[in-house]
C-alpha cells in the first residue's frame, strides 16, 4: 500500500505542478515572450518530482517480502 501511494502522490503533485506551470508560462508568453525559457525550469522541476517518485517505489517495492520467506 505505501508502493502505490508513494507513486499515485508523487505523480499527482507531479502533474499539478506541471498545470500550473504551464498555466503561469501561458500567461507570461502573452506578456512578455522574452522570459518564456526561464519559466520552463518549474516545469522540468515538476517531472524530475514524478521520476523520484517512481525511484521511491521501486526501492521500496525491492525491500518489500512475504511472510513465506522469513
């Protein structure tokens, strides 16, 4: 369960982050279109979080064991 919701949170701030991102590079682009390349860095930051979310659950996936092997 702490797999799933690892990656499901990290995911979703993930694709929230990047909306509103997106949301905020729209609006800068139609007032200044000069800064449209600075404003991408949130953007990138929002995707790095979703790919430590998935590495989170791996590792947490590969120290996971049954009952059957102790």
């Amino acid at each position: 369960m702490g797999v799933a919701s690892a990656l499901v949170f990290a995911n979703l701030g993930a694709s929230y982050g990047t909306a509103k991102a997106g949301v905020g590079i729209s609006s800068l682009g139609v007032i200044d279109g000069s800064k449209v390349f600075k404003a991408l860095i949130p953007i990138i930051m929002a995707g790095i979080l979703g790919i430590y979310g998935i590495i989170v659950a791996v590792l947490l996936n590969g120290s996971v064991s049954s009952k059957d092997n102790m």
